[in-house]
C-alpha cells in the first residue's frame, strides 16, 4: 500500500498503536531508496511552534546545501521562525524555498516519523507544502499513533479532506495465524508446546510489542 501511494504521487499515513512497528515498516520501506531524509517528531514538540520544521529544514539543508559548506544545523534557522517579526505565510514560503531547491538537487521523498508528538503549526505547515505546485508530486511518507494532540487532531483531519492528502494505511495487531507463524519462526525449543500460540494469543491480543515482550519474559523466568 505504501508503494503503490507513492508510485501514483501520493502521500501516505501509517496509522498505529504504540509497538505496532510503524517505525520499522518506514525504515525497511526507505532503506534501499535514494534520495530520502527522514525526521521524526519528539516528545515536547507540541509545546514548541516550528520545532519539527526546523528538523526538517536542518535535515533537508545538511544533505542537499544550496551553496558549499559545512551542515545547516536547526538553530540556524531558528531566526527565520521568529513570529514577531514574520507572518506565517512568510515562514511558509521560507521552508518552500527551501526545499524546492533540495528537490531540484536530488531530494526524493521526505519521510517523517512520530508524527503524533509534532507541534500543529509544523504540521499545518506540512500540509501546505503538501500542496505546492513547485514541489509538483514529492512524495511524503508519514506515521502516527491515532490518538493526537487536541490542538493537531483538527490539522490532520482537515488534510484527509484536501486534493493531495495523505493515503490512510491503518496497521492492525497480529491476528491468531499471525501470532502462530511468529512463534514458530523464532524456532525456540521452549516454545514448542501444543496450545502456546493460542495462550500468547489471547493474553497479548496478537500486539507484536506485547507478544514479543510475553515470549521474552516467559524465557526468562524459565532460565531464572
């Protein structure tokens, strides 16, 4: 799903619970592809407008420099997202600019984790960009718990009803074939008793974090 969203010029928004893997699935998805910088947004982000932008734009400008030198790092840019002396229109054609020039340099895809923690105007500001005619089809790959800050669930929404909004991909927990496959693929003698999959089935729900997490601490109560 998220390569046929991206191969028809779409977004895509990998929505999951805590230990689902979406963080995996986006590492594996862009680890052979060219061209891909990758941020993630970090608890305490909501409290500090343009902190995730800022990460982005440091990132985008470390990789693809639009004069010779040394990286840009995010304070640099700090003194662009001054809301006193900018409007926001103003911070959003900064951030354009930007990285429409990284696109023509060789930019590919921006992928961008943990997007749950994100401070809404950096995602509003996502959002426009998602939208700019100089940036044609750059694709962006996203992830998220569904649950969200009250300020950044209105962000969201709202994009899902634009022309280019993000392709949903909702990932769901193991389900009773799936946790039984993952058993047998650790090839663990201790864990090959008639029913185990069953048991670990309905005490962690098929969540992969929580079934792994089962497994372990069965093991290593058995070796104590």
């Amino acid at each position: 799903a998220m390569a046929r969203a991206w191969s028809s010029g779409r977004m895509f928004l990998l929505l999951g619970e805590m230990g689902l893997g979406k963080s995996r699935l986006l590492a594996d998805f862009v680890q052979d592809r060219a061209g891909v910088v990758q941020e993630q947004g970090r608890p305490g982000d909501a409290q500090l407008p343009f902190a995730l932008l800022l990460r982005v734009l440091a990132a985008v400008s470390a990789k693809y420099p639009s004069v010779p030198g040394p990286p840009v790092a995010a304070k640099t840019w700090s003194g662009f997202f001054d809301l006193d002396s900018t409007d926001r229109y103003d911070l959003r054609r900064v951030a354009e600019t930007v990285i429409v020039d990284a696109y023509a340099r060789g930019l590919k895809a921006l992928v961008i984790d943990d997007l749950h923690h994100a401070d809404h105007v950096s995602v509003e500001t996502l959002r426009w960009l998602s939208a700019s005619a100089a940036l044609g089809d750059l694709p962006m790959g996203l992830a998220s718990r569904p649950a969200v800050d009250p300020m950044l669930r209105p962000v969201i929404d709202a994009w899902f009803d634009d022309a280019r909004r993000p392709e949903p991909i909702v990932l769901s927990p193991l389900c009773d074939r799936d946790t039984a496959t993952l058993v047998r693929s650790l090839d663990v003698a201790e864990l090959r008793h008639p029913g185990i999959e069953e048991r670990l089935f309905r005490h962690a729900g098929g969540h992969p974090l929580w079934t792994l997490e089962t497994l372990r601490d069965a093991l290593l109560q058995r070796h104590d």
